[in-house]
C-alpha cells in the first residue's frame, strides 16, 4: 500500500513539474521573438533618424551624358539588407563617333546667311541607337550623417544589349536638272554622299527607320552614386560611371572611321525617383 501511495506521489510531482515547465517555456520563447524584433525596430528607426536609407523598394528614372553619346534609363530596387540593394534597369540611348561634327547648310543673300537645310553630319553612315537591360546591385558605402546629408553608393551590374544600325540618310541636290532626292551611303551613292555641293542637308530623324539592322551584345556597367535628396522617401541622385560593351560584330557609325566591336565609355547621370 505504502508503495502504491509513493508511485502516485511521484507521478503526480512529475505531471505537476512538467505541466509548470512547459507552459511557461511557451511565453518565454514569444516573449523572446518580441523583444527581438522591438529591438530590430527600435535599431531601424535610429538608423534612418540618422540618416540610412530604409525602404523596401525603390524606383527611378535619369538622363546620361556619355562620353560618346546619351542615354535615358529606368531602374528598380529592392531592399536586401542595410547596405545591399538589388536592382535592374532598362536603358535606352545612342552612341555616336568623337569625329562627328555638324554642318549647317545656307545662302548668302544680302549680306545675311540664311539656313536652306537640316544640319547634317559629314560622312555619317549609320546611327547607332541601343536598348540595354541589366541587373546589378547598390552596395551603400556610406550613409547621411543627418536626412540633409550625401550616401554614397556603389552600383555595379551588366546584362543585354541590342544595338541597332540605322542608315543615316542625305538630301542631295543633282546639279544638271535641281532635283533633290534622299540617299544613304553605298558604293553607287559614295560620290553624292561625299561632295559637300551636292549635299542640301540631313533627311527627316524617321528616314531609315525600318532599314537598320539590329545586333546584339552584352555589357558591364561600375558606377558611384551621390544621393543628395533631402527626405528619404525621394530619390535624388548624381551618378558617375563607366560602360563597357561589346556586340556580335563591327558597329559602322562614321566613313573611314575603324569600326569597333567593342565600347568603353564614362558618363555622368542625373536621376530623380521615390522609395517606399
């Protein structure tokens, strides 16, 4: 009897043990989480009183001045971690030759120069417009020291592009009849493309559209980004960087110019956007 009395005691100081424990480890674990993530919060929000840039995403769009053209792009972020941001882009632009330059055609009438034509560009074969899309990151390097200040980012990513070659068209005036027609350069047209009499001026932008060719390619892209909006909600940015390109074949932009394959350009880049 004795012994069935101490197998129950012991029995019920064992449930009686366990059922304490075992709830209280339950709250204690929430408990736990909770303050973990106050604290994550609490250490968020000091980060972005200070001035760290904290969102989830982010979008913008900016202008670039190339170093042998320009650009227009669209980019879109996403939060990683405090100092990683993944982003892609979408950028349209054209590239053009260090040797072209602009010729304004005209008469001398009374003493006053009179513009007769559209400015055209001497012994320009084709223009080279291109359609890139990339995916990269923003690694910050240093955050705002206040929401008034500079972060300054690091941005690196490559990916696809599609050049396209359009042929660049003249209006040429044939000296014996005055007759004005519009022709791109080919061994039959070389010798009214080159004659600077001949020429009247540059073809309407949509002439050769339809005509070109398009060729693809692959690039890289390294840059350094000042963002200097006031708020952090607002993206407002200067970006300073470099291209590297490289196409399935020879890009002809200028007679007797060599033709490249490959492109290696700086360019400095204004941008405006939002982040949430």
């Amino acid at each position: 009897m004795k012994k069935i009395f101490f197998l129950l005691l012991l029995s019920s100081i064992t449930i009686f043990t366990f059922g304490q424990a075992n709830p209280a480890s339950k709250p204690q674990t929430k408990e736990q989480k909770k303050q973990e993530h106050k604290e994550h919060l609490n250490e968020l929000m000091k980060q972005y009183e200070e001035g760290s840039l904290i969102y989830a995403k982010q979008s913008a769009f900016g202008f670039k001045l190339n170093t042998d053209g320009w650009g227009v792009f669209y980019e879109h972020g996403r939060y990683k971690t405090i100092k990683t941001t993944n982003i892609w882009w979408l950028e349209f632009g054209e590239r053009k030759s260090h040797k072209e330059e602009k010729v304004s055609t005209g008469e001398d009438i009374g003493g006053g120069f009179i513009l007769v034509g559209n400015p055209y560009i001497f012994g320009k074969k084709n223009n080279f417009y291109y359609l890139k899309g990339g995916v990269g990151q923003q690694l910050l390097i240093g955050g705002k020291s206040n929401k008034n200040g500079v972060a300054v980012s690091g941005i690196y990513g490559g990916g696809i592009s599609l050049g396209y070659l359009k042929p660049y068209y003249l209006n040429v005036q044939d000296a014996t009849t005055g007759t004005t027609r519009d022709i791109k350069y080919s061994d039959s047209t070389a010798e009214e493309f080159l004659d600077p009499n001949a020429i009247t001026g540059a073809s309407g932008f949509t002439k050769g559209f339809g005509q070109g060719k398009i060729v693809p390619g692959a690039y890289a892209r390294l840059a350094l980004r000042f963002d200097y909006g006031r708020y952090n909600e607002f993206l407002s940015a200067l970006e300073v960087g470099v291209n590297a390109e490289y196409y399935s074949q020879k890009m002809p932009i200028l007679i007797g110019n060599p033709e490249k394959q490959f492109f290696y350009n700086g360019y400095v880049a204004i941008e405006f956007g939002k982040r949430k």
